[in-house]
C-alpha cells in the first residue's frame, strides 16, 4: 500500500510541474505584443473595412436570393 501511495504521490508531482511549465510559456506569448508602424495600421484598418463591405453585400446579395429582399 505504501509503494502505491509513494508512486501515485510521485506521478502527481511530475504531472503539476509540467503544467506550471506551459502556463508560464502561454505568460510569456500574451506579453509580447507587435508594434506596428502608423502605416502599418491604417493598411490594416483598410483591409478589415474592406472585407466587411463585401462581407455585407454577399449578405445582401444572399438575402435577396432567399426571400426576394435585402433588409
């Protein structure tokens, strides 16, 4: 009984100190952040403004298809 309690004890601990070790790896990727350049980001806003334009007349264009109207 002692040889399960002493291995199950063992195990327990190895199993903790691998899972300390991958939250401080996943502390370390949210702490890194990406400076971007202001030319940078206006490219970026106009991408995004740009998909959700044609995200919104593909909406229209299914609305129209399905009951005879956009709203």
């Amino acid at each position: 009984m002692k040889k399960v309690l002493f291995i199950a004890t063992i195990s327990l601990t190895l199993l903790a100190s691998c899972r300390e070790s991958n939250k401080n790896k996943d502390v370390e990727n949210q702490n890194t952040e990406t400076i971007l350049s202001p030319e940078e980001m206006s490219q970026r806003e106009d991408s995004l403004e740009i998909v959700r334009e044609e995200n919104r007349r593909l909406d229209s264009i299914q609305q129209v298809k399905s009951h005879g109207h956009a709203h």
